[in-house]
C-alpha cells in the first residue's frame, strides 16, 4: 500500500545563516546607522530591535529577503507584537514554528478526509502524518491539494513508497 508522510521541518543551518546574513547587513547599511538596529537568533526565536517602527519594520523586511533567499519558508514564522523597549526603542520577537501541532494534524486529516479521495487515509504519528492510499495517484492529489491549500504552516512530503 503506498504511503507518504507529511512534516513541517525547518533547516536550522539556513536560518541561522539568515540572520546572520541580515546583521551583517544591517550594521553596513547607511539607513540603519544610529538606529541600534539588532537581529539575534535564539532557541527557536528571532530577536528584533530598533529605534522606531519604521526602522523595525525595514528589519523584518531585510531579514524576510534572507530567509525567502535561502529558501526558509516565511510561513514558519510567527511575529509576536511590537513592544515599546527601554530608551525609546522597539522590539519584536518572531518564533520559529518546527513540527505539526495536534490541532494542525486534526484540520490536516480533516482537509484529506474533505478531498473525498477513495481509500486514503491519514493518521497523526507524533510531529508527522503518514498518508496511505490505495493508489498511487490519490496520494499526488492529496500532495497538490495539501500545497495548495492555505494551512498556515510549511509543509514538506517525505518517504513516498509504493
């Protein structure tokens, strides 16, 4: 019976690479000089300060362009709110969202079930679903509807198998 599992992963390398790319450019661009613009990465959370709203917004953007660059899915990002920070400045935290929840995995296996797909099933396996089908090609229409729908979160396809 083939089968597929669903994950929402991310590159850990490639999006420290990203932030990394994105100081650099901050503290070399003439718009962000005396601004006390930062990007710093932590467990899970991308730290961002700057001087004003503005400044910080043109953070998020410059480090949006990183991550799409190095193929870091933006949907992985969670942006929390802007925060006034000490001395007049700003700051914003954006976590990185890794695994599928449970609730992901319930509305996951309720959008395959609504495909009204012939013998395919779904099932939560821990941060993953693992798909089965009858035939091979109710699965790569599961695939292409899955990444056509809107769920929120990046998803890849892994260990298709006959």
């Amino acid at each position: 019976m083939p089968t597929f599992d669903v994950v929402s992963e991310l590159d850990g390398q490639e999006v420290r690479n990203a932030v990394d790319q994105a100081s650099r450019e901050v503290s070399q661009r003439y718009d962000f000089k005396n601004t006390g613009s930062s990007v710093q990465l932590g467990d899970s959370v991308i730290e961002m300060a700057s001087s004003s709203e503005d400044r910080l917004a043109a953070l998020r953007q410059v480090l949006e362009e990183k991550l799409v660059r190095r193929k870091v899915s933006l949907r992985a990002l969670d942006y929390g709110s802007v925060e006034p920070a000490s001395g007049g400045t700003v700051r914003q935290t954006a976590r990185l969202q890794a695994g599928i929840s449970q609730d992901k995995a319930k509305e996951i296996n309720k959008f395959i079930k609504g495909l009204g797909l012939k013998g395919v099933q779904s099932s939560a396996r821990g941060e993953e679903l693992r798909v089965q089908g009858k035939k091979r090609d109710d699965l790569q229409k599961v695939i292409t509807a899955l990444k056509e729908a809107d769920l929120q979160i990046p998803l890849q396809f892994i260990n298709f198998r006959d």
